[in-house]
C-alpha cells in the first residue's frame, strides 16, 4: 500500500530558507499562496501584468510580480496555472530563471508526464496535488482543518526534495490529513482516467442516457430529472460517508436487489479499458494538445452540444424551485 505522510513526518524548517513564487491566483493558487504565507512561508505570487486578480492578491496582503519576476526572485516555483498554458508560461518567464538547486512545484501531471515541460537537471521536481478545489484548500486551513493531498517527487537533484515538498503539504494543510506518496505518472494517468470514466464523462453521460431513455418512452421530463439527476446526490453523499453498503443499506431492498441485478448492465467495460489505454498510450494527451493548439474546435461544439441538452432546460426551471432547499443547507 501506499506511504501517508502525516504532520509529524514533516519538517515546517525546510522552507525557511526559500522563497516560493505562486504562479496563478485562479483555484489552487488563491489557496496555496494565502495558505503558505500563514504559515510564515516567504511568497510572491506570479500574474500577468493586465490580470483581473493582481489586486484581489495584494488586498489578501501578498506580495505581486510578473510570471518571470517573480520566479526569479524565488527558489521554488509553484506552478498554479491552467494546465494548457503551463508550457508557454514555462518556456518564457520560469526555465530561464532555474538555477541548480531550485524547485519546480506542480499540482498536476499532464505537462511533465507527457513532456510539455522537460526541466533541466539540476533543480527538483515535486507535486503537491490536493485532491479538492482550491477554495476548500483555503476554508479547511482556514478552519484549523486539512485537505487530504498527494505527493510525488519526478527529480531529486538535491537529495533534499521530499523533505521540501512535505513541508510544502504541511505549509498548506495537506498533512493535518494525509499525504499519500505516488508518482507523476500514477497521479497523470489515474486523473485523466477518473475524471473521463467514472467523475465527469462516466457520470454525465449516464444521467444524459438514463433521462433520454425515460423521456424517450414518453415519461415526463421533470420526473426524468428528478430520478436521474436529483436523487443522485443523495446517493453520492451517502457513498462518500459510508461506502457502497452505507448507500445498499439506506435505500429499498427493491431498489438494492434491482440496482444489483441490473447496474452492470450498463457499464461498458471495453469501453473503460480502452479509455484507459488511450491515456497511458498518450494518445489522449496528443489529442487534447493539438486541439488547443487548433483553438479547440472540438471543445467548443461538445460544449454547445451539452448547454442545449434538454436536461439542462428543464433542470435550469426545476431548481430555482427548490433554491430554498440550498438557502437551509448554508452552502453547497
Ligand atoms: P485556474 O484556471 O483556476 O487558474 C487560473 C490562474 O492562472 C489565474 O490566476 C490566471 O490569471 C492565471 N493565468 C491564466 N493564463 C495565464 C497566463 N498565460 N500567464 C499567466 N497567468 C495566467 O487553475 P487551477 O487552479 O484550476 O489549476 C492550476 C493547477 O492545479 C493545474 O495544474 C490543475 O491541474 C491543478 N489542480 C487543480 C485543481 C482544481 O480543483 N482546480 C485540483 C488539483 C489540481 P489571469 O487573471 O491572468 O487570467
Ligand atoms: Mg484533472
Ligand atoms: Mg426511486
């Protein structure tokens, strides 16, 4: 099984000496920068000189520099941009600022597994990637708790790699959780993989085909909503509290003899391992490449394709109303 880093496996003293440039404001970086500077890290965040978020970092009391200032004033780089804008941001305003010794610090895979960014020998290559969005990074620090978060190490050229990059978890709350030890390409590979299977493709489409299939055969739209679509947060929550038997327990002894009769019927298993294959192969990574590189043709009709979908009219009408139901709940 995999190694979990706790707080005591980690020495806060390892950043004392560094200063670490957050490039980015968006998700993750609002929340690593605000969450490492609490922590009595030395930061300066990196944002281009026209960026809407330049004074939202200043006013949360940060220090502000351009991408290529503020990488060559630090010793770690942290690297908090939109993945397909990294190698760019890279080539111009990071490497030519790498000295021996320094450290490239990523939350993702994508560009070092699949060679987007080569770095040069000599620096250290370490990932902290909290498995949550970065304003929950921020709320949990915020409220003495912590985000569960994976480590990697691609290069140690200083032999000191490890040690830092925990105390980067533990500057960013990451151990008061747990820091599971992986690799770049197991956290690349099993990323792309969850997210187009099972979490964002694997889950949109069967609540697509489920509400088809009932709307289809001429049942109501508002009730194929609320069946394929509504309910199913209720199931999530209960997988995510209590596992698979938590959800079989709490729901019908009809509806768990079916769901187990009948589930797997519509899963397509080829279909998953050949998603997978296509991430491992890289075939994946070269397709999503060059559609940026096109201006994202493909994208952009996909996308139209799913804001028209009439599940998306019919739930916009739905849930305003039952936005009283989010008001009791405080928060989503
Ligand atoms: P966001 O899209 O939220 O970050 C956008 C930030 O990058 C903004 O501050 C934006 O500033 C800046 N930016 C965009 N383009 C450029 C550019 N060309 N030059 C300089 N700055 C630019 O990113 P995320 O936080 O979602 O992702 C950052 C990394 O974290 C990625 O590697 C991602 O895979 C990873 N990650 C993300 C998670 C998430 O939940 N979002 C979870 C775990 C990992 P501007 O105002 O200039 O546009
Ligand atoms: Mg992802
Ligand atoms: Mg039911």
């Amino acid at each position: 099984d995999a190694t979990v880093y706790y707080e005591r496996d980690a020495d806060r003293h390892a950043l004392d000496d560094e200063t670490v440039a957050v490039l980015g404001y968006g998700s993750q970086g609002h929340a690593h920068a605000q969450n490492l500077a609490e922590s009595g890290v030395d930061v300066v965040v990196g944002l281009r000189a026209d960026s809407s978020s330049w004074t939202a970092a200043e006013e949360d009391g940060l220090r502000v520099a351009t991408p290529d200032e503020a990488a060559a004033q630090a010793s770690v780089v942290s690297v908090l941009l939109p993945d397909t804008v990294q190698p760019a941001v890279y080539e111009e305003a990071i490497e030519p600022t790498l000295e021996p010794g320094d450290t490239l610090q990523f939350a993702h895979g994508f560009n070092v597994h699949y060679n987007q960014i080569q770095p040069p020998e000599g620096v250290d290559v370490t990932m902290i990637a909290p498995k949550s969005p970065g304003h929950l990074v921020r709320r949990n620090y915020e409220n003495g708790q912590g985000t569960p978060g994976l480590l990697a190490i691609y290069q140690d050229a200083t032999g000191e790699a490890r040690e830092q990059a925990l105390a980067y978890a533990d500057a960013l709350g990451c151990t008061r959780a747990g820091v599971v030890e992986t690799t770049f390409r197991e956290e690349t590979e099993t990323d792309l993989f969850g997210e187009q299977a099972v979490l964002c493709g694997g889950v949109t489409e069967l609540v697509k085909a489920g509400f088809e299939t009932l709307v289809d055969a001429g049942y109501a739209p508002e009730m194929a909503y609320f069946e394929c679509l509504n309910e199913l947060k209720l199931i999530v929550d209960l997988l995510y509290e209590g596992g698979h038997m938590e959800m079989w327990n709490s729901v019908s002894d009809t509806a768990e003899y079916g769901g187990l009769t009948r589930g797997e019927s519509v899963v397509d298993r080829e279909g998953m391992d050949e998603i997978l294959q296509n991430v491992q192969n890289g075939e994946f990574a070269r397709e999503w490449i060059s559609e940026n590189q096109a201006n994202r043709p493909a994208y952009t009709q996909y996308r139209r394709a799913e804001e028209t979908h009439e599940i998306e009219r019919v739930g916009a009408e739905l849930r305003t109303l039952f936005a009283w139901d989010e008001d009791a709940e405080g928060e989503r």
